[in-house]
C-alpha cells in the first residue's frame, strides 16, 4: 500500500494532469477551428484548402490495390462521383492542383471506354441521377477547362454528351406523359418512381450541352424537361421542388418533401437557361421563383439568420449518408447561378456568407481538429465527420470566390473539351435487357462463390500439407 503522503501526491498529480489535458484540448480546439473571413480571398482560400485535405483523407482510391473512384462503406458510388466535382471546383476556384491527378484518375476509371459512366460493377442498381452525378462532374471539368484526359479517352464534354444521349433513350412516355424514372433498369426497387433530381439532373446537363456547344436540340429537351416537371407538379405553383411522383398512379400524387440539392438542380439549370437565351425574361422569372422558394433551407433565427439547413432532416436528427451530402450542391449551384444570373448575387451570396461563417466555426472535429459537422444552425460541433459534412462546408466556403471567378466557358468563349454529339449512341452497357443484365450479376457472383471455394479447399490442403511434414 501506498503511504498517505504519496496519495496526496498522486492526487494532485491526476488533478494537474486532467486539467493540462483539458486545457491542451481546449487550446486545441482554438488552434484548429478554421478561420474563416468571408470578405478575404486569402481567408476563404486558406479555409477550403484545408476543408479539401480532410475531404481527401477519406478517399483512398489512387492507392495501390483500391479502385480508383471508389469511396469507401458507407458512401455509395454516386456520392464519389459528386466528390470529384467538388474537387475540380476547388482547382478552378482557388488554383491548387493539388487533387487534380486523384480526380482524373477517377473520373476516367469509372467513365469507362465508353465514356457513359455505366461500370459493370454499377449497372445492377444504378439509377439516372447516380450516372448523372458523374457526368455534372464531367461537366464541370469542361466548362473550367480541367486539364484534358490523355488522348484515346473520351473528351469530358464526350463523356457527359453520352450520358445524355442514353437518357433521351429512357424518356418514358408509358405513363406520366413523359419524364424520366429514377432507375433505369425494371427490376430494380424504385424502378416506378420518377423523382426530381433524376428529371432535375437530366434537364440541367442539357442546359449546360446547348450553353457549351451552342447546339439547340439540347435546349429543346432542356425546355421539354422543364414543361414536364412543371405539369406533373414535381416543380410546383410556388417553385417549391417536390422529391417525387409514381408511374402507379400516373404521376397524380406527389412526395411533397423537400431537400436542398432539388431545388439546387432545378435553379442551376434555369441559370443556365437565362444564360443560353441571352437573359430571356421568362427564365428570369423561373430563377426568381426558384431562389425564393429555396428561402425554406435557410435560417430565420436571429442568431443563425440566412444560415443554412437541411430542412427535412437536420434539425430532427434524421439525415442519412447521402442527405448529410446535399447542402454541399445546393451551395455550389447557387454560386454558379451568380456568373449565369448576375441579378441574383447579392440574394445569394448574402446567404452564402452567413452559411460559410456558421459552416467554418464548428469545424474542430476529427483528428486534424478542423473536420465539420453537419449542422451549421447552433454555433457548435455535432460531433459528425463524413464525406457530406466536408463536401458541403467546402462548396460553400469556396463558393464566395465563385462571383470574382471567370464564367463557365462554352466552345465560344475558350472551351477546349472536343465535342461528339454521337457519343454513347447505341452503347453496349445502355441496350443490356435487364434479363442480360441480371445473367450477368448471376454469372459474376457464382464467378465470386466458386473462387472463394477454391481458396478455402486450397487452403485446407496448405494446412494439412504443413501439419503433414
Ligand atoms: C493518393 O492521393 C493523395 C492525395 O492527393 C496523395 O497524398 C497520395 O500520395 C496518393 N497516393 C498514391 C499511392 O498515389
Ligand atoms: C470492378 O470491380 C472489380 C473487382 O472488385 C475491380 O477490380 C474493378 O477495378 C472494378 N471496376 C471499376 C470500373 O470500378
Ligand atoms: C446537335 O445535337 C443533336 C442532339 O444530340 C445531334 O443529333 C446533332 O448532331 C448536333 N448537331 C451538331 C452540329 O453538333
Ligand atoms: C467549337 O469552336 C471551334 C473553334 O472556335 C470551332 O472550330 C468548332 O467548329 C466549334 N465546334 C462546335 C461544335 O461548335
């Protein structure tokens, strides 16, 4: 036993030793936060940079034995898709090519030869907006003049050209009078669901084609888009995007939730359109109605005014892995509507401003001491890390820089990005039967199981052969 003058020692000893780790965690936490002023560009540059190295570490895909474009569990493959683009608006935005080299990777691996963004290893389950996803990523790459693929890929306004090209096949006219479904393939759960942000992301890479190449048939399906979504009431009276409609009762009935990155799209697009038409009134008026409706996402709260929040989720605690994600778009597609629809800056960046600030102050968490969370609404760390946090809390702090920065370009205005307006024509992986699709899978996974029996009948030999001698 220990004489009583030791334990009194001790004691203090423990006392000290908490209270220097507290303070030393503390002092931390002050070191850390991210320093965020919203009117400085070095500031802003500063923060996304370190915002960005976080976003990375959880990406391990350019490494020896991974796949590149891969996050991984629990992220689904569409969420990596949208990562990348978030890193090629971080290149264009601050000028660090720091990730360029991991971006490109990706994008050409899982674009495939065929430039379609549809991966054997995706085709099972994958949905419109998951290849999309990828193709706004693409597109991004094409307008800011990412640094071009190696010659013998596909160029990435290609890429994103047969992408379109795929989905003007899936438009569906059985029932709804039109619109695309959310997944592409029948067997698949959801296959009788048409949703926003599948219609949302096809009318906005056809903006974005007419606005790059100048061509008109891709306004005219931008414009049957928009008809469509606003008929069957997915874009409503009031602007508000609904989450989706069903083939089961012809689109009658709507999911009336609301997320951020719906709206997002659907302003993003109409930005797009204004900008194509030369400023055109009536997509002035789409723009406006839009960017009031989407004041639901933003706090009215005196001490968080014009800070943003995930409306459906956040502050019930509900967000799933993906939900935790879509801020991050809303914020990068009302930055890009300010350098489409000039008249819209001071509305958004106001509220860009206010969410950056609030976004960049609780971010002290994670062993770097500077990963976000998710809600920006409370002044502190949730106690959150993730790919979503980080993606959203990036775009919206690099966003301030997006109304300084030169406009998307078009093949007019210096866009390199070669165009083929037959790409992805009669593609292999879109003309699969979803018979011929579900043989394969079958095929694959006894491919899986038979190797796995061999391994462990090898192995059982290799055991017995070394007890043996
Ligand atoms: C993967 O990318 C990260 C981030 O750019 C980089 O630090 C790392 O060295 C890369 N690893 C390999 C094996 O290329
Ligand atoms: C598909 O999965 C296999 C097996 O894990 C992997 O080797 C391959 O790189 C993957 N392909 C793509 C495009 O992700
Ligand atoms: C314009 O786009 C349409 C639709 O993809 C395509 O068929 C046509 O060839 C394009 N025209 C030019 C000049 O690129
Ligand atoms: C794009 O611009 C280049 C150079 O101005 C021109 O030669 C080419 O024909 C244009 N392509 C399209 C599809 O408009």
């Amino acid at each position: 036993m220990l004489g009583s003058v030791t334990q009194q020692k001790l004691r203090w000893f423990d006392a000290f030793a908490v209270a220097f780790l507290l303070l030393f965690h503390w002092t931390q936490m002050l070191v850390h936060a991210i320093q965020l002023d919203v009117k400085d560009k070095e500031s802003i540059k500063q923060a996304a940079s370190t915002m960005a190295f976080d976003l990375v570490t959880f990406y391990q895909g350019n490494q020896s034995g991974q796949i590149p474009g891969y996050l991984p569990q629990p992220y689904y493959w569409w969420e990596a898709g949208a990562m990348f683009g978030t890193l090629v608006n971080y290149w264009y935005l601050t000028g660090d090519s720091s990730y360029n080299d991991i971006t490109t990777q990706a994008l050409l691996f899982q674009a495939t030869s065929n430039g379609d963004f549809m991966p054997t290893n995706q085709t099972r389950d994958e949905g419109n907006d998951d290849q999309s996803f990828w193709a706004l990523s693409a597109m991004m790459a094409a307008e800011r003049n990412f640094p071009a693929p190696p010659a013998g890929s596909p160029s990435w306004l290609e890429m994103v050209q047969a992408v379109f090209n795929e989905q003007v096949t899936r438009w569906n006219t059985a029932s709804c009078g039109g619109g695309l479904k959310w997944q592409i393939f029948p067997f698949n759960n959801g296959y009788d669901y048409r949703n926003s942000i599948a219609n949302g992301c096809f009318f906005d890479i056809a903006a974005r084609l007419a606005r790059y190449t100048g061509n008109q048939s891709y306004a005219d399906w931008a414009e049957k888009a928009w008809n469509w979504v606003t008929e069957v009431g997915l874009v409503g009276s009031t602007y508000q995007v609904y989450d989706g409609t069903s083939d089961t009762n012809n689109c009658t009935t709507l999911d009336h939730v609301l997320w951020t990155y719906n709206s997002g799209i659907f302003l993003h697009g109409a930005a797009t359109m204004y900008s194509f038409t030369n400023g055109s009134s009536v997509w002035e008026e789409r723009i406006n109605g839009l960017l009031n409706a989407s004041a639901i996402f933003f706090s009215t709260n005196a001490s968080s005014l014009n800070v943003m929040y995930e409306y459906s989720c956040e502050l019930i605690n509900d967000c799933t892995t993906d939900q935790f994600s879509f801020k991050a778009y809303l914020s990068r597609w009302m930055a890009e509507t300010t350098q489409l629809a000039p008249f819209t800056n001071e509305t958004i960046m106001t509220k860009l401003e206010a969410s950056a600030a609030a976004a960049a102050k609780q971010c002290v968490g994670g062993s770097t001491g500077t990963y976000c969370g998710m809600k920006w609404t409370t002044g502190t760390y949730d106690g959150t890390t993730g790919v979503g946090q980080q993606m959203s809390a990036l775009e919206t702090v690099q966003g301030l820089l997006m109304p300084q920065a030169q406009a998307p370009l078009t093949n007019a205005t210096g866009g390199t990005s070669k165009s083929n307006p037959d790409a992805g024509m009669g593609s292999s992986s879109n003309t699969y039967t979803p018979s011929e699709v579900a043989g394969r899978i079958t095929t694959g996974d006894r491919v899986g199981a038979g190797f796995i029996t061999v391994a462990l009948v090898l192995s059982v030999f290799g055991c017995a052969y070394v007890m043996v001698s």
